[in-house]
C-alpha cells in the first residue's frame, strides 16, 4: 500500500476510484491492462489520502443531484478498505447532500454499509452491482481466489433484496473451454432469479484480452489449467475480443432464462436505470416545502 495526493475525485460521468490495484487475484482482470497506466505493482495498493477531503468539497458545490458510481476499475471492498474505511466515508457524504449511489463489488464485505446503503435508497436511489462469473464453487475459488465465492455473493443480493436495495448483476467474463457451460448459465441466472435482481448485464460470452492482463491471465492459465493456453493461443492469437464458441447457444440461453424470470436484459436499459437519479417522493415534498 502506499499514497499519494490527487487533484480530482470525480469523473467526467459521476464516478470515484478510492482506490487503484486490487488484491483479490481473479485471473482474468482488465485492470491489469497497460492502457490503464499504472506505474506500480497491481498489489501495492495506490490509497488517494486526499479522497475525502476532495469528494467533500465536490459534493458540496456540485448542483445537480446525480448518481455517484464507483468500482469500474478497482473493487471497493478489498480488504484494505477495513482499515481504512474510505468507501464507508464517502457513503456517508453521499448521504448527507442527497446524492444517489451505485457500487460494483464481488465482496460481501459491502455487508458493513448496508445500514448506510439503506439510508441512501430510502432518500435517493441506491443500486448494488454484483459480478457473478461461476456457478461452480470451487471454480471460483480458482479463478477468483481472494474474494468472496459466488455462493455468498448471492446472499449479499438476497439481503439487498430484502432490504429494499435494488441490484444488478454482471455476467462476465465467461472464459471458453472453462465456464462457457450452460449449467453454469443456468445456475447464475436461477441466483438472479431467486434474489430478484433487476437486470444482468451481458456483453456477450468471452472475455477481453489486451497488453498487461493477457499476460497474467496466460500465466495463471498455466499453473491452473495446464496445456489450455497454448489452446487460446492457437485459436484466438491476439484477438481482443475472444469468444466462447458456445457464444450463439449461450446467448439464447440467457436471454430466454431472463426473459422467463422478468430480468432486464438489455444493456442499454440497464444502464440508462443505473444512471437515472430519483429522489423519494417525500424528500421531494420536504425539499419543496423548505
């Protein structure tokens, strides 16, 4: 871990990075990617010391309500964020000047909040985002090694569910000749169905492969599943973009599976609800009223 001083807290689209690195290992992470230009090792953990204070005074002078995001590019609850508590900081202003939130985490320490996550969502709207790669326990132990198991991910969005907290679900990556099963489509879209999630986001069944992840993802290939790699290799080369050959059948799949348990499936609806700031009604009223 170490810190440094940042000039800015929010992005051009609303969204915070507390954080940048990550240490839960998943094998397949973009984040790890070169364009992202991070100069040090992905688990040093880079801690902007100035996060609060920044986001603070952003929020104060900030005059239109909007949805706050965070966890596109580093996981909010790694472990660090125990220690440090800049998630759970940055909640609590979220709060206190009446802005909406959403967070994207594979960590049921989101747990810790949910009291400030429930007090956001009566005000505001407050909207938990949950990848979910693999049905299949002990896969995910192997491909995602220091987070928490699909298994408990699930529990996280059944007590969001009946906390009132609307949720959303990543399905991705699905990596070929690994994941890209329909049992294991199958029983993710059966957790969604039964935490009553509001829509799974899908951009197809692969994964994305460019300069910086490629590289740990083949070296976690060979220790983890040896001979696959050099498969990959002799089927996708460099390609970016690498598609389960089971994309077409799985698609369908999920899709109707979706379609079944009245799960929004479609991206750009799902995105347009995450972006969408809403205030309670009676906040509304009071607001007025004052």
């Amino acid at each position: 871990m170490h810190y440094v001083k940042s000039k800015g807290i929010l992005s051009t689209h609303n969204g915070i990075n507390l954080y940048r690195g990550c240490t839960h290992g998943c094998i397949y992470c973009d984040s790890r990617s070169k364009c992202y230009h991070m100069e040090h090792e992905f688990e040093d953990i880079e801690v902007k010391e100035n996060a609060i204070e920044l986001l603070d005074a952003t929020l104060r002078r900030k005059r239109k309500k909007c949805m706050i995001g965070t966890g596109s590019m580093t996981d909010p609850y790694i472990p660090l964020e125990i220690e440090i508590e800049n998630v759970r900081k940055a909640l609590s202003l979220i709060y206190q000047y009446g802005f909406g939130c959403t967070l994207i985490t594979k960590s049921n320490r989101i747990l810790r909040d949910l009291d400030l996550l429930k007090q956001i969502n009566e005000k505001t709207k407050c909207v938990l985002q949950m990848t979910l790669t693999t049905f299949d326990e002990e896969l995910c132990k192997k491909i995602e090694p220091n987070v928490s198991t699909t298994r408990e991910r699930f529990e996280v969005l059944k007590q969001m569910r009946d906390a009132g907290i609307p949720t959303v679900v990543w399905l991705c990556p699905i990596l070929p000749f690994i994941n890209d099963t329909s049992e294991n489509i199958t029983g993710i879209l059966d957790y969604c169905a039964e935490a009553k999630v509001y829509g799974v986001i899908c951009f197809g069944m692969g994964l994305t492969l460019r300069e910086g992840n490629r590289e740990y993802f083949y070296t976690q290939l060979d220790q983890l599943f040896p001979c696959l790699k050099e498969k990959y290799i002799q089927k996708y080369g460099n390609q970016y973009t690498i598609d389960s050959p089971n994309s077409k059948e799985l698609m369908r799949l999920f899709h109707e599976k979706c379609e079944q348990s009245g799960i929004v499936h479609d991206n750009k609806q799902i995105f347009e609800y995450l972006n969408l700031f809403e205030e309670k009604q009676h906040n509304r009223q009071l607001s007025q009223f004052y």
